[in-house]
C-alpha cells in the first residue's frame, strides 16, 4: 500500500510525506520519508522502518527497531470513513512528543452542471 501525506499551511505546503507498507518474508513494515516542498529528503539516510508489533481489527502498531524518530506509530480505524494516526516521536535529547493526525475520508463531490 502506497500512500502521501501534505502539511500545509495558510496555502503553503510545509511537508510532503511518502509512506509503502509492505509484507516483507520477515513481516510487514512500514516505510515513511519527509521532503521540503521542492522533494528535498529531509532524512539524511534511508527512509524510516517501522516493523509490525500488532494489530487488531480495529488497530495496527508499528514499532521503529533503531531509533525513536518516531518510536512507534498506531493507526486506529474510528469508522468506516475515520481513523487517526498517533505517531509517538522519542527524540535523543528533549522530551517525548505524540503527533495526532485524524483523517476523514472526502464525501464523492458530483461535477457542477452548465
């Protein structure tokens, strides 16, 4: 599964994420990267791993084996046409930080008539 995700603000994107989970003859993981609007990586490495840890039918947990960049990440189905992604970050120095990020699915729009 292949996904993206834009921060933006007053009109101007801020970030551009590209995410892939993937089943993998290990399991399944999950690969995010960050770019600057202009696709600039913002991770001077590899894209972030996080590996499966679990799920639920409601819920599925990645962990991040190397660092807490983030640490863990929970995607939890609300509804039909809700979830929220709760993205637990364990920086090296400063404090512990949670990202909540809910999501709705847009209602099919229908082409104006002329």
């Amino acid at each position: 599964m292949l996904g993206t995700f834009q921060t933006v603000d007053n009109g101007a994107t801020l970030v551009v994420e590209l995410f892939a989970i993937v089943e993998t003859p290990g399991g399944i993981n999950l690969y995010t990267r960050h770019f600057t609007p202009t696709l600039e990586p913002w991770e001077k490495s590899k894209a972030t791993l996080l590996k499966l840890a679990g799920s639920t039918p409601k819920a599925i947990e990645f962990d991040n084996p190397v660092d807490g960049q983030p640490k863990r990440e929970i995607i939890r189905k609300i509804d039909a046409d809700t979830y929220v992604s709760r993205a637990e970050i364990v920086p090296d120095k400063g404090d512990p930080q949670v990202v909540e990020i809910t999501y709705h699915r847009q209602k099919e729009t229908l082409p104006a008539k002329h």
